[in-house]
C-alpha cells in the first residue's frame, strides 16, 4: 500500500517518534509527515533527526489528514477541542493509555472516525505489538490504512471490545517494563555466583532472546518444553520448585492484576 495522506503528529515524543521510524522505513513520503509539538526543544529534535517539517500548533488540516494523537493523556482533551472544528473526513488514531474512544469522541465534538491504539515501548525498533479499537462507523478503507500504518512499527491485532485494551495495557503495554526487570535480576544472580558483569549480560541477554524465538513455534504447548529442559532431579527442576515453593506465579500474576486495575482506573478519570 502505499501511503500519500498526510500524517500528522500531535506530540513528538519517544512513541511517536518510533512510529515515524517506522512509517519512514516504509517508504511513506517525509514530506507528508508532520509534528505538532508545543516543546520547542522537542521540535528542534524531530526536524534534525528526520528531517520533516514542525509546528507549534496545528493550523490546518486537509481531508484526508491522518491525526496521530501522541500527546500525555491529561493533554488530549485540549488538543481535541483545538482540532474538532476542522475535522470532516480524517482518521483519528489515540496511542493515549487510557482514555476511553467515547471521551475522544466527546472531545471532538461528536465526531467519530476515531480508532484507539496500545503500542509498546519496542516500536522504537519496530517490533511492537499493538492492539487496535475503531469506532463501529470507521469505514473498511479507513481501518485498512491504520492497518498499515500500525504494522510499519511492528505487529497489530484487531479488538472487538475496546475494554480489552485494559488488558492489553497491563501485558503487552507495561510488558517490557517486567522483561527488563526479569533479566534485570538474573544479570544480578549471575554476578553473584561468580560472573563478570559482562559475561552475565551476555549469557542472559542470549538466553532470553533464543527462549522467546523458541517459544514461537511453541507458544499453545509450553508446558511441555518446560518440561523437555527439565531433568529429573537436575538444576532446572530444583529451580522451578523454588519458583513454585515461592509463589513466583502468584507474584506475576498480582503484578498484571495491579497493572490492569490501574489501567482501569485511569479510563474511569
């Protein structure tokens, strides 16, 4: 497919900068990209590491403009009700945690063509997975442009419940945050039985990305290449009982739990 609407940024920051990356390894025209960003510095940003065109507010839109809200959710609502008087055709895309599709639609005045978005933070390599919402009038040409725009930085799935979004948010959205921190801890214990620093970098580095690529032809039957690594009486079975013997299921789990009940309450502000 190929893209000539022109794109429009309201915020310039690190997600949307991903998303730019990504729309411009796809070939999309730089000069049908813009950002609206009220941070001078962050403008200045933007226009030398893409070369594309900043503004400080948004003037006018053309019909067929796709509006990218990437702005802080407390910010969205001043942003909408700044572009709702111009909008009659254009698609509007939310990567805002939170804030519902029908607040987006009240802010801008009623108007619907609105799909609500959860990237995550691996869009800056391009290996994001996003979840998707549209509003039940965004036609099938619409929906099959943002399709494409979304799968530039990564991978995108189609919700049929924007509830799920929550959801979405508290696994893939807060996601990284907990691998990070995992491999974060093992780097740790490997330094304290005895490794360099950078030898145990290495080692759980390599060990987390070969397991994930593994996993992939795997993902239905894990339990079962658990148990092929598992020697009876070895050290992955007496590491396993101490995850069980310790509750590290139950740990996980309350941690996404708290994730999502935070999601929700920031939808119910």
């Amino acid at each position: 497919m190929i893209i000539k609407n022109q794109i429009i940024f309201i915020g310039g920051g690190n997600m949307a900068q991903a998303i730019i990356t990504g729309l411009i390894s796809c070939n999309v025209d730089k000069s049908n990209i813009f950002v609206a960003d009220t941070d001078q510095d962050k403008r200045a940003e933007v226009e030398t590491k893409f070369s594309i065109k900043t503004t400080k507010k948004i003037l006018t839109l053309s019909e067929n403009a796709i509006v990218i809200l990437a702005t802080k959710p407390d910010q969205i609502h001043k942003v909408c009700e700044e572009i709702s008087s111009q909008l009659n055709s254009q698609i509007i895309i939310s990567i805002a945690a939170g804030v519902q599709l029908s607040q987006i639609q009240k802010y801008l005045k009623g108007y619907d063509q609105i799909i609500r978005t959860m990237p995550n933070l691996v869009a800056q390599i391009q290996k994001s997975i996003t979840a998707a919402y549209a509003h039940p009038n965004i036609n099938d040409r619409n929906k099959l442009i943002v399709d494409y725009i979304l799968n530039t930085f990564g991978d995108c799935i189609w919700l049929e419940d924007e509830k799920k979004l929550d959801a979405v948010t508290a696994i893939s959205g807060s996601g990284p945050a907990y691998v990070f921190y995992f491999l974060q801890i093992i780097i740790q214990a490997g330094e304290e039985i005895g490794l360099s620093s950078s030898e145990s970098q290495k080692l759980a580095l390599k060990m987390l990305q070969g397991s994930a690529q593994f996993a992939e032809s795997n993902i239905s039957d894990l339990e079962t290449i658990i148990l092929n690594v598992t020697s009876k009486g070895g050290t992955t079975e007496q590491a396993l009982k101490y995850f069980k013997n310790h509750s590290f299921s139950k740990i996980i789990k309350g941690a996404i739990n708290a994730a999502h009940t935070r999601a929700k309450e920031i939808g119910e502000k």
